[in-house]
C-alpha cells in the first residue's frame, strides 16, 4: 500500500506538470521523492531475486 500511494503520487505530480506551465515541484518534496524511489526501486529488486 505504501508503494502504491507513492506511485500514485508520482502520477498526479506528473500530470499537474503536464498540464499546467506554472507549476513548481518544492525541492524538498523532489528530495523527499527520490529517497522514496530508491526505495521503491530497491523492492521491486529485492521481490525479482527472490522469485
């Protein structure tokens, strides 16, 4: 569950840059994103090692 609200997360933040030229990402949320990621990422590994 975690990991899907990160993903959505990411989407929606994707879709705001999209669709709206004004729109800013804090960089503390860009810093707080990529530890997520790497976490993220870091799952899907562990998960495909062990199947």
């Amino acid at each position: 569950m975690e990991y899907g609200r990160f993903y959505n997360n990411l989407q929606t933040l994707r879709e705001k840059s999209d669709y709206n030229c004004f729109y800013e990402v804090d960089e503390q949320d860009v810093i707080s994103g990529m530890e997520q990621a790497r976490k993220f990422i870091k799952a899907i590994e562990d998960c495909l090692v062990c199947h």
